[in-house]
C-alpha cells in the first residue's frame, strides 16, 4: 500500500501534491473527533474511566499503522523492520507526544493506573530488549523466534483481558448515561470505527506524499530517514493525543499512549515474529542504541507518573521534548552513519 501510493504520487505536480496533505490533515483532524468524541461516550455510557478507554480501544485503533507495516515487513522478508518501528515508536509516543500534551496543559496522572498499566509498560519493554540480546542465541545477532512472538502474544492477550477486568473494577453506576441519553450504541460503533478509518487513510497517505514533497526540496535522505518516517506510524496517535486534551480529556491521551506501547511490543512484535519466516533478525543498532533509549524514556515516565504530585506539566513537557530531540540528534549525527 506505501510503495503503491509512494508511486501513484510521484507522478503528481508537486502543488497538486501539497493539496492532497492539505485534504488528508482535514480528514485526519475529522477523524481524530470522531474517535475521541465516541470513545469519551462509550466511557459514559458503560460507567468506565476515560483512560481505561484510551488504554484499550483507541490504542489498539491508533496502532492500527504499526500493525499493518510489522505484518506486511514480515511476510515481506524484511524483518528488521518491525523492531525499529517498535521501539521508535515507543519513544516518539512517550517522549514527544507526553511532551507536546504536557506543554498545553497539566496531564492527571492516577496512581492506580501507573501501578498497573504503567508497570507492565515497563516490563514489556524490559522483556522485549532481553529478547533482542544476541547471547540468548549464542550468536553474534539476536533473533526473536517465532515461539517468542507466540508468547509476546500470548501475554497481549492477557493484558487485554485484565484491562477489561480492571475496567468492570472501575465501573460507576452514577456516571453512565441512561439509553435515552446516549445515542445507540451501534451507531456510537460505527462513528468510532469511521474515525479509526479517516485517521488510518490519511495519515498513510500524509507520509509518502510530504516525503516526496521534502526530497523535491533537496532535504537528505537521512533526515528524512531519521525524522519523517518514523514519525509517519505516530501520526495517528499525535492527532488524537492532542484532540483529546483540546476537548478536555488529557486522561484518554495517557491512557492511549500508555496502551499503545504495550500493544507495539506485545501485539506488533508478537505478531511480526510469528508470522515471519524464521523469526525476527535484530541489528546489532537495535541493541545499543534503540532498546536502550526506549527503556530510558520508559523509566523516566514512570518515574514521573508515580510521584505524589499526581500531574505532568510544563516542565516535565520540556524535559520530554529536550529528550526527544537528542533522541533525533544522536539519529542524524550518528546511527544514520553507521
């Protein structure tokens, strides 16, 4: 699908070019509406938190694009793909979107949730970078094996389940809408999945076009590489993060990113690895620069979100954005290079 429309838009003007980003950041913003607007009136109406919403349905819906490229990289034979994607995007979410979110306005963070889904978070994290160590295979590569995609996608399950237990827990009587108050629930459905498909749809669309558009401009290869297109799977996620604080439900964005990176390491790797032939290959930059920094950035989350000043602001926004930047640095000036 990338490289079908990569090659249907390079054969456009590039003003046409320019308009068609201009319709798709339309569609995306419409998009990103609908999903936060239905996700906000599913948690009404089942009585459910909206950063348990976030941390399950508009994750998986925002995760959508790294599902897709880890599947078809996979089957493709390129799997060094999916990893990379995982764990830069990873990064991105926590560093630059927690960051951008942090910076117009204080970000609630509830202990509970930080205990719980931030743990397994981290944990996540922790076992994906033990996997991609080459010792485990006594080799001078790592390898995630396709019996540890099954298992990376056995505990996705569970994750899934307990959240769905977590969220009955959390169930209050006093905040669900009444059936007359709420529009049906199957018509609530079809506006979220019509919002999952516009955000899907256009920011695929979004990444080759303004690639095209930034290599007609004479911009290098390697700052494309380094900034565009792993920015391109995030876009979803960024779109709805910052909707969902405009229309005052920070707790949704957290609770989307917070989910989104355990779905990227259980789901996205798990499935990338058992589809594969043979299992995931792990360049040896993954072991010492992406996996490292992904836990970096996942430390200093959860650091932050278990102190008893129970917000993020625009202080930790800056340390965020200032980490993400040196992320994008050390990726130009020398990952790029290697």
């Amino acid at each position: 699908m990338d490289a079908f429309l990569h090659s249907l838009l390079s054969d456009f003007h590039t003003v046409f070019i320019l308009l068609i980003i201009g319709l798709m950041f339309f569609l995306l913003a419409r998009g990103a509406d609908l999903m936060v607007d239905e996700a906000v009136n599913l948690s009404r109406r089942w009585g459910v938190p909206k950063i348990i919403i976030g941390t399950t349905i508009v994750s998986l819906g925002t995760n959508l694009p790294e599902i897709t490229i880890a599947l078809f990289a996979s089957i493709g034979g390129y799997t060094e793909v999916p990893l990379g994607n995982v764990a830069g995007s990873i990064i991105l979410n926590i560093s630059l979107i927690i960051g951008i979110i942090a910076l117009l306005g204080r970000i609630p963070l509830d202990l509970r949730f930080m205990k719980r889904h931030g743990t397994i978070q981290l944990g996540a994290g922790i076992l994906l970078a033990l996997l991609t160590l080459p010792f485990f295979f006594g080799r001078s590569q790592g390898k995630i094996s396709q019996i540890s995609g099954a298992v990376l996608l056995f505990l996705a399950l569970l994750y899934i389940f307990a959240s769905f237990r977590w969220a009955k827990e959390s169930v209050s009587d006093e905040n669900k809408q009444t059936e007359e108050e709420s529009s049906p629930l199957l018509f609530t459905l079809f506006k979220l999945i019509l919002g999952f498909a516009l955000i899907v749809v256009s920011s695929n669309t979004i990444i080759p076009a303004v690639e095209i558009t930034a290599t007609r401009a004479g911009i290098p290869q390697s700052v494309i590489a380094a900034t565009l297109i792993a920015f391109g799977t995030s876009v979803p996620d960024l779109v709805t993060a910052i909707t969902a604080v405009k229309k005052g439900h920070p707790e949704l964005a957290v609770g989307s990113i917070v989910g989104d990176g355990i779905s990227n390491i259980l789901l996205v790797t798990g499935l990338a690895a058992l589809v594969s032939r043979g299992g995931l290959e792990v360049p040896i930059i993954i072991n010492i620069f992406y996996t490292p920094f992904m836990l970096l950035t996942l430390i200093l989350f959860n650091i932050l979100g278990r102190r008893k000043k129970a917000y993020l602001a625009k202080k930790e926004g800056l340390l965020f954005i200032s980490l993400y930047i040196i992320y994008i640095m050390i990726n130009i000036t020398f990952v790029n290079k290697l």
